[in-house]
C-alpha cells in the first residue's frame, strides 16, 4: 500500500530533527523584544529633543515678529501697544498661541511700559514644551535677548 504523498510525514514515524515545525521560539521572540526596547529607550529622549528644538524655533520666530509689528505700530502712533492692536488671529485673551490655537506649545505676550514707550514679549511653554530646557524667552523693545533655561545656545 502506498502512503499519501501530500502528507509530509509517512504515518507512524516520528518527526525528525530535520522536519521540525517552521516558528519562532519563546526565547527569540524575547530576545527581539528587548532589542526594540533597548533602542527606544535609546532613541525616544533624543526624538523628544529634536521636537522642542524645532518648537523654540517657533516661539523665537513669534517673538520676533511681534517685536517687528510693535516697532510699526510705534512708528505710526508713537507708543507701542498690546497684541489685540496688533493684527493677530490666534489670540487667547492677551497671549498669542504658538503655533496655532489648536496646537498650544508657546503662550506669548506683550507688557507694555509706562509710559508707553518701551515693552517686553514673552514667550512661555505650555504643555509638553514646559519640559524644555531653554525655558522662557523674553525679547524687549531695546533687542535684548534672554531665557531662564539651563541650556545652552537657547537663542
């Protein structure tokens, strides 16, 4: 009698080294596991700071330019004034939202002097960027540059 020869293994014998079944064992599965984890642990922290350096990107970006739209303002009425004359959009009560309302990485805001012939603009984290090292970001009417961060080359 002939066996079937679709079947892979004649009936009644046992499998040999050499036919085991094709997978991947515990210990393999495992071993790749705590590669991956290995590398995300590596890589995570770094991809976190790259995001928040782009992010300050943004915030020095909206600093600048309402130091820009306040010298306009300045050259027209001789004062300067608050972000609300200012022409912008995004605004949330007296703070600009960096970059857009629906993503709040950045709350600037604008302190004019008394008398109104000097001001401060303030850039603030919010949100996930409140970790960042660099802080906040403060330019005045005069060009000075500064943050209360840890790191350095904020600006």
């Amino acid at each position: 009698m002939r066996e079937n020869m679709n079947h892979p293994l004649p009936r009644g014998r046992y499998m040999s080294a050499t036919h085991r079944s094709h997978g991947y064992t515990l210990i393999e599965l495992m071993i790749v596991v705590g590669i991956v984890v290995i590398l995300a642990a590596i890589a995570l922290p770094s991809y976190t700071r790259q995001i928040q350096q782009s992010r300050r990107t943004s915030a020095k970006t909206a600093l600048l330019d309402v130091a820009s739209r306040e010298e306009r303002y300045y050259a027209v009425n001789n004062s300067y004034t608050t972000l609300a004359n200012l022409g912008y959009t995004n605004l949330s009560g007296n703070n600009l939202l960096i970059p857009s309302a629906s993503q709040d990485y950045y709350n600037v805001s604008v302190t004019v002097g008394t008398p109104t012939s000097s001001y401060t603009v303030t850039a603030v984290p919010q949100g996930t960027q409140a970790s960042d090292t660099c802080g906040t970001y403060t330019l005045t009417g005069q060009g000075v540059q500064s943050d209360n961060g840890t790191a350095s080359n904020c600006w």
